[in-house]
C-alpha cells in the first residue's frame, strides 16, 4: 500500500503509526517505577516518510526508528520517565488516532453514498 | 492488530504495581510484630522491576523479578517485660519504615491508575475502529 492510497489519504498508515506510539507510551508509563528505564517514543514524520518510500507499511518498524525521551528532571535511580510527560504525549496519540478515524469514517460513508446513489 | 498489545503492557503494569501494594500491605501489618530474635523478626519487603521487550516488539512490558528483604537492621528494644524478649530483654522490631511505606502506596496507587486510563482510552479507540463506516 503506497503512503499515499488514491481512497484514503495517509490515514491508514496515521492509524498504524499513532497506535505504535500509544503503545510506546504504555510501556513508558507501565516502566514509570522500573530502575533504569529510558523514555522511549517515535517521530511521527519520519517514520510515516519510511513507510511512504519502502512502500512496506509500518509492519516493518525497526527500532532504529525509536528516540529517546530528553530528560527534564533526573532521578537517581536512572529511570527518564516523567509520567505527566507522557500523559499528555498518550492523550495527543489518541487525540490523532480519533482524527485519522473521523477522516476514514467520512471517506467511507461518502463512497457508500456514491455507491448506493441515496 | 498492534493495538492489542497495549492491553499486555498496561496488564503487566497493573499486576507489578498490585504486587508492590501487597508488599506495602504486609510490611504495614508487620510493622509492630516484635520478636525476641534479630535473624526470626519480621523484615520489609519490596519487589524488584525490570522491564523486558520480546526481540522485534517496539513496546516493552513491566516485569517483577521477585521479592527481595531489606538488609536494615531490625529495631533493638529493651523491654525486659515483653515475654517475647530474649534472655538480656531486649526485643527486636522490623526494620519496616511506615512513612516510607505510606509514600509507596500512594506511588503505586497513582501508577495503578494511570495504567487503568490508558487502557480505557486504547479500549475506546479500538471499539471505535471496529465500527468504522457504520
């Protein structure tokens, strides 16, 4: 499937992405307590220009592709975690999932209309 | 689908940090349990995380390695009265730190609930993919 798919756009591959990222940020917060756990997340742009050029999807994600969280408060035990950080990083993954989906869910219900000529 | 292994990591968040509540909740009931032998005496215990990733998985899981036993001191008291003390009547308490304690509860506790949102928000976002175009 191209990057860019002539029916949907980049939303298929927005929705595999940003699932990645709230994924990412689940184990961030599930490690939150875990003694030398470093932040991890994606860039999105990056990783949806890989998927546009390799013409493979996201199944193909390496962990190549994974930053590391900068750090704003150390703590001593080495865990870069800051849990609000990824709070608001989690809420704005969903808050794109929800908008990949709304633009799915028009482009589908307007193919329907086309379909069904009601 | 990848998003289901969202509910993977938060379930092993959530089973890690019940099991740091359970320690809080046995070192707290064992606080005052005095006893006349420093080696038999009550000690507090705290899990040990670590996080692992299955080879290819972006995400990683919370693990608890085990439980291991704080190697304080335990608490040397006189109390000759105590019929646990020993034969010098000292009595020796566990080496529980109930403040310490209390701030692991409220810790565990609030990452409990952090694990629980993002389960609910990765639940509703999955039942609002299932219905697409209906």
């Amino acid at each position: 499937m191209a990057a860019t798919d002539a029916l949907f756009g980049i939303h298929g591959q927005a929705l595999a992405i940003q699932s990645r990222r709230m994924e990412l940020i689940a184990s961030n917060l599930a490690n939150a307590d875990t003694p030398g756990f470093q932040a991890r997340d994606l860039d999105f742009r990056e990783v949806l220009a890989q998927a546009g050029q390799t013409g493979a999807g996201t199944a193909g994600l390496d962990t190549a592709a994974l930053k590391y969280r900068v750090v704003a408060q150390p703590s001593t035990d080495g865990n870069t975690v800051d849990v609000q950080t990824e709070q608001a990083q989690y809420a704005e993954a969903a808050l794109r999932y929800q908008a990949s989906l709304g633009f799915l869910d028009g482009r589908i219900k307007s193919m329907l209309t086309a379909l069904t000529g009601q | 689908m990848s998003s289901f292994r969202i509910f993977d990591i938060a379930g092993s968040a959530l089973s890690a940090q019940s099991v740091r509540l359970n320690t809080v909740a046995s070192n707290l009931a064992n606080a005052d349990a005095v006893s006349g032998d420093a080696e038999a005496v009550y000690k507090a215990r705290m899990p040990v995380f670590k996080a692992v990733s299955a080879p290819g998985e972006v995400g990683a899981s919370v693990q608890v390695l085990g439980v291991v036993e704080s190697t304080t001191p335990a608490d040397r008291r006189h109390e000759p009265g105590n019929p646990l003390a020993d034969a010098e009547g000292y009595v020796y308490a566990p080496n529980v730190n109930v403040v310490e304690e209390m701030v692991n509860m409220i810790s565990s506790a609030r990452s409990y609930q952090s694990s629980i949102e993002v389960m609910n928000t990765a639940k509703d976002l999955a039942l609002r993919t299932l219905t697409l175009g209906k």
